[in-house]
C-alpha cells in the first residue's frame, strides 16, 4: 500500500472539507447568496455563488453534507435567481439574463453601483449547470433545479452583450451603459465563449470565437511555448468545467497541442518564475509561487532591506511580466493539480507544513500571503491576509475533486450546451 498517496489523499480531501465550511456558513441560506469576502458589511458575489453550486454537488460525493441539504441550498439559489427582478433599473439584480458582479447579501439587489458582469454571470450559470447535471433523479425536487438552472441558462441574452461588435463586452451599467472593454487576448472568458456559443435561445455568432482567439499572444518563457496569461487564475478557471483534455480549436491544432497542456505550461512558467526570482522577493522557490489576481498589504511603498519596495491591494498579478509585489496565493497553487501534480503536490505540503496558513483559520488557506512584507506581529511567512474569498474557495475543492475523480468534467462532458459551445467554437477530437 502507498502511504505516500494515502497522505496526500488525507491531506486533499481534509483541504477540501476545511474549505467546504466557507460554503457553509458565509451563505445567506434564504436566498443561497454566498459572501464575496470575509469583511464587515461586505456582498456576496455571483462568481462565488455560481462557484458554491458547483461544489454542491463534490459536497453530496463526499459526505460533507447530505443530499438533501445540498438540495435544498441549490433550489434556494436557483429560485432566488429566476424570481428576482431584471430591469434597467440601478437597484434590480440583473437584466437581459445577466447578473450583477456584487449583490446584497439580503436584499440580493445591486451592490456597490457595479457592472452587470457577462464573465461572472458565466460562472453563475456554469454552476446552475453542474447542479442540474448532477442532480438527475425523478423526484419533484430535483427535477425542479434542472428546470431552473436550464430556464436561468436559455434566459441570457448573448447578442446583447456584444453591443453590435464581435467580441462580448465586460458588462453594462445603467448609468453609462456599455463598458468599454471587451473579452479578448487569452483568459478566464473561454468559459463564457463556449457557453454563448451553446445557447439554444439567444446564441452568439461563431465569428465571436475567431474574433477572441485573433487576440491570443503566444509566447515563450523560460523555455515553454505557450498561450500567455498573465495571472494563474486566467490559466483555471474554465478547467473547472471543461474536460480540454485531447480537444482542440483551430489555435490549439496549428500548435499541435491542447488548452489543458497549455495550462501545464503556464504552471511550470509560474515555478521557474519563482525559482528565478528576478526581483528577489522573500521566500519564493520551487514549493513556493503562485502569483495570481489576488489580496495584497498594500496600498504602500516601504524601503526593505534597503530596497524600496511597492506593494498592492487586490490586483492583477502575473508571470513573468508583473505585476509582482511577492504575494503568494495559495488557493492558485491547489487550483493546479490537475495540471502538474508533481509540482503541486509538494507546494500544498510546504504550504500546510512550513508556511502553517492553515493554523487557526476556519476555512483552510487565507487568500494569501507575502514574506516580504514585514509583518508587526512577527509572522515567520510575512503579511498573511486577514480574509477568505468565496471566488478563492471554490476551486480549490473543484480542482481537488477533478484531479482526484474528474467528477465535474463528467457531468459537463454530457451537457448539451458544453457540447453544442466547443463543436460551435471549432473544437474537434477527445471526448468530443
């Protein structure tokens, strides 16, 4: 018997119950809304939200919570979602099918005056779509949450979201309408692509997909070629539901490789970045990178060790161009063992056995840490965030669960609308 695999498999799935408890008790359970972050008077957020519901159904295969309470938390998410009103007013919780990045934990109306989201709304319905997917007996119930996760799906309008260009924009505000960015050059929107793409009711064009891919950068750094993204997040996030494994589109088949060995590339880049260390910040090595969009000490700019150094909040952080400031996020390392369980493997032990993160916290890793900035109480690891994110939690027991049973590619690979985006985007082989 290998104990080293019955260690890690301990190890991964004690992450993943520790992590679940996020989803337990930051979730508004009236409307199933689930909190952004562990600040006061903070709102929840519908990636996170869409991200719990994915989880779910990891959480009724692992015994962390009953069938039943799984259910009742998804329908409660669901019916919330498709009942609550979708207007061009500034305090509705979504319009034409898409939803608010930020919504009230208790109201579930608009928070902050932010953007309606079209890459959030994407993990949203990818979540409604996992729990209908795995939710398949003939009860009354069950049947309920696939009717609605399929109606919430086929209600957003994806023409719209282009604003008369090829390319699906950001998102929209009543006050100013359209933003003006729009998803292209690599990055977490391959989700949203193929889920547009998939739309029986209100479909994007297949020029969309060409129109995004002709903004990719491939790059080489410390030796791998490689479809550039910056923030190892960008890498992930749309692995969680697609099995990339085998399959290409037109891009992946001229480089003769697929989006799943793209991201075991971006994941070696991130190590030898680390190992590399050209601005020489504290504590990276080989079980110590992952550089991502993430929490950081800053605002601040500080002299350390003589050098004068700039630090961030929340931000974008990338390899190996910047922005780097030494934060680490451990959650981006989990999220890469599907990828590279040889390098992973052992940073998730360094994580839990040197570094502590774990020690004292109710939900696993905090969001990150950064051991070059000095830390007043002493900490050994340097800053460590005082905060948990639902969007961090989430694919820590996703990625997990792939890597171990590939649980949510299965049910994703039987969804229709999966099937339909990726045949629609040009992607051909594998599974497909």
């Amino acid at each position: 018997m290998n104990t080293d695999k019955l260690t890690a498999d301990a190890e991964l799935e004690s992450l993943q119950r520790e992590t679940f408890s996020y989803f337990l008790h930051e979730t508004n359970p009236q409307n199933g809304l689930v909190l952004d972050k562990t600040a006061p008077d903070w709102p929840a957020s519908i990636a996170a939200t869409g991200l719990a519901l994915a989880v779910y159904p990891v959480a009724v295969e692992r015994a962390f919570i009953t069938r039943a309470a799984a259910i009742e938390r998804i329908l409660a998410t669901l019916r919330f979602f498709w009942n609550s009103p979708q207007g061009p007013e500034p305090d509705a919780t979504g319009y034409h099918g898409f939803y608010y990045h930020f919504l009230d934990m208790q109201t579930g109306r608009r928070a902050w005056q932010c953007e309606l989201s079209t890459v959030d709304s994407a993990i949203l319905f990818a979540g409604a779509l996992t729990a209908g997917a795995y939710f398949d007996a003939d009860t009354a119930e069950e049947q309920e949450i696939r009717a609605l996760a399929d109606a919430l799906y086929r209600r957003a309008d994806w023409p719209w979201a282009q604003n008369g260009g090829a390319a699906v924009t950001h998102g929209w505000k009543p006050e100013s309408r359209f933003l003006k960015w729009r998803w292209e050059g690599y990055d977490e929107a391959l989700v949203l692509y193929i889920l547009g793409l998939g739309s029986p009711t209100h479909p994007l064009a297949e020029s969309s997909y060409a129109t995004w891919a002709s903004t990719y950068e491939w790059k080489n750094s410390y030796g791998y070629d490689y479809l550039y993204a910056g923030p190892l997040f960008t890498h992930q996030i749309s692995h969680i539901w697609i099995d990339f494994r085998g399959i290409q589109d037109a891009f992946m088949r001229d480089k003769g490789i697929d989006y799943f060995e793209n991201t075991r590339r971006a994941t070696y880049v991130q190590q030898q970045y680390a190992l590399d260390n050209p601005l020489k910040f504290a504590g990276y090595g080989k079980d110590c990178w992952g550089i991502t969009a993430s929490d950081g000490p800053g605002p601040d700019t500080i002299k350390v060790n003589g050098i004068e150094r700039r630090f961030f909040d929340y931000l974008a952080r990338g390899v190996p161009y910047g922005p780097d400031d030494g934060t680490i996020a451990p959650w981006a390392v989990v999220a890469s063992l599907p990828f590279a369980p040889d390098i992973v493997l052992p940073a998730i032990d360094y994580l839990v056995h040197q570094v502590d993160l774990k020690m004292g916290n109710p939900y696993g890793f905090k969001a990150t840490f950064n051991p070059t900035y000095p830390d007043k109480s002493g900490n050994p690891c340097g800053w460590v965030s005082p905060w948990h994110y639902g969007i961090n939690q989430g694919p820590i027991i996703l990625m997990i669960e792939n890597y171990r049973t590939g649980l949510l590619w299965r049910l994703m690979r039987d969804c229709p609308y999966v099937v339909t985006g990726l045949r629609r985007a040009g992607f051909t082989g594998g599974w497909l």
